[in-house]
C-alpha cells in the first residue's frame, strides 16, 4: 500500500507561501507563480499589444521584473495578483507607447461632453442592437490604451475599484471621474460615427 501522500493530493500552495518560500531561497518555486498568473497576465497585455509575440515578450519581462522585485511585495497593500497585474499593465503600456507611430487621435471636444448628460449616455450606451455595437466596438477602438484598459478592468474584468487603483496608481476618485468620463466620450463618438453613416 503506498504512502498517504500518495493517497492523498497534496494541496496546492497558496500564493502568500510560495512567496514565502521564494523569499527564503527555493527560487525555483517562483516557476508555479509564473504558471499560475502567465495567461492571465497576457490575456490583458494582449488588450494594449496585439501582436502575440511582443506581448508573449511583455509577459515574460513582467514576470521577470516581478520575480526581482519580489522582496517588495507586501500583503497588507494588495493580493500578490493585483501587484502582478500591475506590473503586467505598466511594461505593457511601456511598450504601446514605444511602438505608437502616428499621432493619437485627439480627445472629444470637452463641451461636446459637458453637454451631454448622463442619462443621454446611458440611453445610448444600453442599446444592444447590432448597428450600435458595431458602433461601440469602433468607438472603443477610437479610445487611448490606459482608457480601453481601465473599461476593460473594470466593465469585463469585473476588478473592484481599489484593485484597479493599485494596479494602475490612480486613486479611486480619478477612477470614477475617468470612468463617468469615458463613457460619455463612448456615447458622444456613437453619435458622431451615427451622423458619419447617415451623410
């Protein structure tokens, strides 16, 4: 009969005692960090570089960083994930911006958006026909990274606003304003894309 650790899976360790055990000299534990966090890690460097061998690169090199800069890692601050994906977000962005070859598209006129209220962009915003997500989809493609990035923590990602401060280094105030802010600029280009169409 074999042994009750035969018998038994063992428990996978949790993030804090791999870190814990790196942090005491087994290096080589760093490995089942890097394969419990790598395709979450590029599924959202993906979102700011398309290409999959740069964001394959990106990867690698956060979680290269991350396993040089564990000593600093402190638990009291965020969970080992969101310190990652921090990371992960500024290597990526580090690297859109490098690659950038033609002038950003300008934001929306600023009245353009003081004009429109609230409840405008959510009536916009809430039509789920095929021709307005069409529209929203172009509309997001239109936004700057660190925009399309923070709608994609937030609205698909479902991160909570204190995860996604920590893991771009904005406080939860600017979020908000960002996020109320994007929106309207979502709602706004619909319109304009709308208009576009109809001449």
């Amino acid at each position: 009969m074999g042994s009750i650790s035969e018998i038994i899976p063992q428990a996978k360790p949790d993030d804090l005692e791999l870190v814990n055990r790196i942090q005491n000299g087994e290096r080589d534990q760093f490995r089942l960090l890097a394969e419990r966090y790598a395709e979450r890690i590029m599924r959202m460097v993906r979102r700011l570089v398309p290409s999959k061998e740069d964001a394959e690169e990106v990867t690698q090199d956060a979680l290269l960083e991350a396993y040089k800069s564990l000593s600093r890692f402190d638990e009291k601050q965020s969970s080992l994930q969101t310190w990652l994906m921090r990371i992960a977000y500024h290597m990526a962005l580090k690297h859109y911006r490098k690659s950038l070859k033609s002038v950003p598209i300008a934001d929306a006129k600023q009245e353009w958006l003081d004009n429109m209220s609230d409840e405008e962009a959510d009536e916009i915003l809430s039509d789920t026909s095929s021709d307005r997500l069409s529209l929203l989809e172009q509309a997001t493609n239109l936004l700057k990274p660190d925009d399309q990035m923070l709608l994609s923590f937030y609205y698909f990602d479902d991160y909570p606003i204190k995860d996604i401060s920590q893991i771009t280094g904005r406080d939860g105030a600017y979020l908000r304003s960002r996020l109320q802010w994007i929106r309207k600029k979502l709602a706004q280009t619909i319109k304009t894309l709308e208009k576009n169409e109809r001449q």
